[in-house]
C-alpha cells in the first residue's frame, strides 16, 4: 500500500526568496511578498518615513518622495552560509519606491569538505523606473577552505532606476590567522538595462575571481598584496547624483603620490569640510586604505582596499555621512551595516 | 693611408667580386627547391607582432608605473627588480583572465564584435585602463583600413564575414557613441581576417602585453635593455604565456573577471601620480 501524502506538494525550493515592493494606490508603498525558504531567512522591521518626506511636507508634498522607505534583512539561519547551501533571491522594486536591503554582521562561508562542493547565493533585482535600492551590506567573510560563489544581478527598466550599492570581501578570520585561505570566492555584480524593444544591454559588469585553478596563479595572499579587505560601490540614479559627485570630487582631492611637501607653501586656514577632509586622509593613511572612484558608462565605481575590515567600514561610513544625502534621503538605517 | 695602400684594397675587393661571381655560376640553380617557401600566415604573423606598428602601445605602462609608486622601496636607491617580476606575472594573469576571453570570442564569432565590444567596455572598470584599450583598438582599426585592407580583403569566405562585420564596427566608431574600440575583441576579428592561427593570435596578444611592460620597465629605469630581452626570452615567461592561453581558451566571456583586484585600485590611482611619463 503507498502512502499519499495528504498536503499539496511543495513548489517551493530550499533557499529561494522572494521581495515584492509594490505602490498601493494611490500613494502607499507596501511589501507586497517577503516569503523565504530555509536556509535563507529574511526580515521586514516596519518601514520608516524618510527623514526629507517630513520636512518637505510643510510646504508641499513631492510626489517624486514616497511616503515610507521599506527595509528588509537578508539572513541566513545559523549566521553563515555552510557548504552546499543554495541561495536564489528575487526583488522587484515598483516605480516609485525605495528599498534598503541589510544584512546583520558579515556573511561568514564555511569551510567545505571538498573544493568542488561549492556554495552559491544569487539575487536578481529588478528596479522599475524611479526607483531606488541601497544595499550597503556587512563584508563577507570567507573561512579557509570555502567555496563560494555570489551573483547580485540588477536590471534597470530602461536604464532608469537608482542604484547605491556595495560588495566586499575579506580575508577570512583574521584573528585565527587566515589570510586568503579560501579554495574559492567568486562575486559577481551585474547591471542591465531592458530597452522599449526587450532587447537587453550590459551596463557594467564586475566579476571578481579569487580561484586557485590553474598552474600559474601564484598563492592568493601574494596576489593580494597585503590587503585583508576588497570592494566595490555602484552609484546610479539621480537621487544618489550628489553622493557619486561627492567620490569623484574627493578622489580628484586625493593628495599626488609621489608628491613631496616641501615646506615652501604657506598651510592656509582650512574650510571645515576642508579640515574633515584632511582628517580622513590621515585616517586612510593610518588604516592603509587605498581607494580609487572612475565615472564610466553613467555609473561611479568605487573602489578600496585596506589592511584591516574597520578601516574600510570606517572610511566608508566617513564617506557617507560627510556627504548626507544618503542619511537624508533614506535615514539612519540604511547606513546600519557601517555602524 | 697612402695612394697606393688605397689602390691595392680596390684591386684585392675586385678580386674578391670577380671570385664570388664566378662561383655563382657553377653554383646548381634548383636551390629553391630545397628551400620551403614561409607561409602566408607566417608573414601576417610577422606583420602584427612588429613592435613597429603603429598602435601607440609605447605610451602605456598598464599599470607598472602606478605600481612602481604604490612600492616605493624605503631606499631611494634599491632595485625594484624584484617587484617588477611580480607585477608582470600579475599583470599577464590579469590580461588573460580579463581580456583573452574577448579575443578568442572576437576571433570565432566576428559578428558578435559590437556585443563584445559593448560587453568589455561595461567589465573596465577604471577610466585609465579603458583609455589604453580603446586607444589602441582604434589604432588597430586604422593600420587595418589603411593598410592591410587591400592587401588581404577577399582572401577567403571566412574572412570576408569577419570582414563585413568589421567594416560595419569601423563605419559605428566614426558615427555612434555607443561603440567603443576595445583592443581586444578587435585583436581577435583583425588576426582572423590576417589567417594568424588562433593559438598564435591569442599568444601573441600576451606577448605583445609583455614586451610593452618590459618596455616600460626599461624606461622607467627598472632595468636595462639586455636585462629586458633576458626577461622577454626566459623559459618562465613562455610557459605562463603558453599555460594562460591553454587556461582563458574555453573561458566565456561572461565568465572573465578580475582575478587581481589591486590591479584595478593601481590602474584607477594611475591619475593621481605627481609625476608620469606613461598614459596608464
């Protein structure tokens, strides 16, 4: 005698997730779908006025500002991703709408029992016009003998939506003594536009590779010299158009390399943000943080490298704040990952 | 020298040419069986790896002389020779995971090469780094038409596909501002239409990389000019060059990326150099 089971079967699969941010009419914006499956977790606080909505309200209501910014957690149960685990993450953001998306300490990737046993976490996330995402996310840590591989694929309706988004690594437990240790990380980061036509064009593609294949990569501590930190901000959008301005503005500030003070030149009194500025560079100095901002294809890229995690979390969040638009725009939280 | 120590070279070099002639004539004439005639595609190949054509690749260091910068030694007067082996074994990684992908793909599918363009335009992530490859792609464009062209367009079907696509790219260069140049992918189309073999295309585009870095090493003072042909001789370069080639040929191109990420953050920092003698 077979046993039928008396539940429907599950169409649901391990790991997959589900963020729907819709407009309820005519002004409301709700999360329509925040459904997951083990072993990703996720979780909505409730949304929070923007902190420019207030404010601007006095006089006249902007309709280009919506009234609440939703925030999502992306989770994982046990608080890592172990070998063989699977993610697949959809997000659709509707016109008009903001999103914050955050994670809660970094994503740590555990050792696998065999190289070829790789585990993968992808999110696509499709961003009608006017829209906005921030997702400024805790690095992630891989641990000596993972292997890992993540895609963040955008799709831009148009080629109109906002876009401020972040994706580093580090080299592992530093504390333990890992240095690169991992068998394999691989990240990808993609931005596409869907023109009128449906056909698709690549924006910007950002495919960091950190494998041991082959017979002549040299050792993964040796091509990373000295560095314990990598990453990579995507800027788009005009909402976040005085925040990419600002990287380029300050990279272009960077002082000459190679550039000697020859004591000749009277110091003038510095501005304030003059003197914020300069306060940050020694703070890169001090923490060996290398960084480089390009305007390429509509996009700003950032890029930095650093000895230690917290000095690129804090230069990153010294980079923001000073800026303000972004605090301003979306509010304490979607900075949280910087704290 | 007297009139007459003169006189005697003039009579003894008479002698000689009278000497040579006379041997020519008993000399058998079927000497030119014996000899194999080099191939087309051995000419093409000599044609491209001239250091002498004209694609500017002189003015780029690919990230050397930022990198020497970033690796100031604590003496002034220290060797950077040690460092400068480094970078060249990373700098050829690099290219071959990021680059030789585009030139496989620009090689076997020129009708894609507006794609391919647009594709590696969207993965260069530093203005310094897409400057040097489009520069150079357009340059390869230009020997192309100007040059080459004659000489080699109705050379084959297969190369009269690559042809077409590639006099379409050249006439989209001149009028829209969505292509590009890139170096590579054209690198591809350009050696197919030549009928270089694709494995030599494809090592010869590395080694191109590699002589101009070396290059750029001896003008950068790193080492001298017979130190530089040591370098570009040596057994180690070879095999990396011929084991990067056996590694990218199957590689999609959607799956090239950067597997040295400091390399861009010294590429991206070319600009913020006080002093520079080279575009990238």
């Amino acid at each position: 005698m077979s046993f039928t089971s008396p539940f429907g079967a599950s169409t649901s699969k391990p790991g997959q997730g589900s963020i729907v941010l819709d407009i309820l009419p005519p002004d409301k914006p709700v999360l329509r779908t925040v459904s997951y499956q083990y072993p990703l977790k996720l979780v909505a606080p409730d949304p929070l006025p923007p902190p420019n909505y207030v404010k601007d309200a006095d006089d006249s209501v902007d309709p280009a500002i919506p009234r609440l910014i939703h925030t999502v957690f992306l989770l994982t149960y046990g608080g890592g991703i172990v070998a063989g685990d699977s993610i697949d993450l959809h997000v659709r953001v509707d016109s008009n709408t903001r999103l914050i998306l955050l994670t809660q300490g970094s994503t740590k990737i555990f050792k696998t029992p065999s190289p070829e046993l790789v585990s993968r976490q992808h999110m696509t996330v499709n961003l009608q016009q006017n829209s906005a995402l921030v997702y400024l996310p805790d690095p992630v840590q891989p641990f000596a003998h993972a292997a890992f591989a993540q895609s963040q694929v955008y799709h831009l309706e148009k080629g109109r939506g906002n876009l401020c988004v972040c994706d580093w690594v580090t080299s592992g437990r530093s504390a333990r003594g890992e240095n690169w240790d991992m068998y394999e990380y691989k990240s990808r980061n993609e931005v596409w536009t869907a023109e009128e036509t449906g056909k698709r064009r690549l924006l910007v593609r950002d495919n960091l590779i950190l494998d041991k294949h082959g017979k002549t990569e040299m050792p993964l501590s040796w091509r990373m010299d000295n560095y314990s930190v990598f990453g990579t901000v995507i800027i788009r959008g005009p909402i976040f158009s005085s925040l990419s301005k600002f990287f380029l503005d300050e990279f272009e500030a960077l002082s000459r390399i190679g550039g000697r003070n020859w004591g000749d030149a009277v110091q003038p009194e510095l501005l304030p943000h003059e003197q914020r500025r300069y306060e940050r560079q020694q703070r890169e100095k001090t923490d060996g943080l290398i960084w480089s901002a390009a305007n390429v294809r509509g996009f700003v890229l950032v890029k930095f490298a650093s000895r230690e995690v917290e000095g690129s979390r804090k230069w990153l969040r010294d980079m923001m704040k000073e800026e303000g638009s972004l605090l301003h725009k979306f509010g304490e939280r979607a900075m949280l990952c910087l704290k | 020298m007297t009139q007459q120590a003169l006189q005697d070279e003039i009579a003894h070099l008479e002698r000689r040419l009278r000497d040579a002639k006379a041997r020519l004539k008993q000399s058998p004439t079927n000497d030119a069986a014996a000899f194999t005639s080099p191939s087309a595609s051995l000419h093409a190949l000599l044609l491209v790896a001239d250091s002498a054509l004209p694609l500017g690749s002189f003015a780029f260091s690919s990230g050397l002389e930022s990198y020497l910068a970033h690796h100031k030694p604590s003496k002034p007067s220290a060797s950077q020779l040690s460092d400068f082996h480094t970078f060249l074994g990373l700098s050829l990684s690099t290219l071959a995971r990021t680059s030789l992908p585009y030139v496989l793909a620009g090689y076997r599918t020129p009708a894609d090469i507006a794609t391919l363009d647009n594709d590696l335009d969207a993965s260069t992530p530093c203005t310094v780094a897409r400057r040097a490859s489009i520069a150079q792609g357009r340059a390869l464009v230009a020997v192309w038409d100007r040059s080459f062209k004659p000489h080699y367009h109705d050379a084959s079907v297969c190369a009269s596909a690559a042809a077409t696509a590639l006099s379409l790219f050249s006439a989209a260069l001149r009028t829209s501002g969505q292509v590009n140049g890139h170096l590579a992918p054209l690198w591809g189309l350009v050696t197919s239409m030549l009928a270089v073999p694709l494995p030599q295309a494809a090592y010869l585009f590395l080694f191109a990389h590699a002589r101009t870095v070396v290059s750029a090493a001896v003008r950068a003072s790193v080492m001298g000019p017979y130190q530089a042909q040591a370098v570009l001789a040596s057994a180690e370069l070879q095999e990396q060059m011929r084991v990067l080639v056996d590694e990218a040929w199957h590689v999609r191109v959607e799956d090239a990326g950067q597997s040295v990420p400091v390399m861009d953050l010294w590429l991206g920092r070319h600009e913020k150099l006080y002093s520079r003698i080279f575009n990238s």
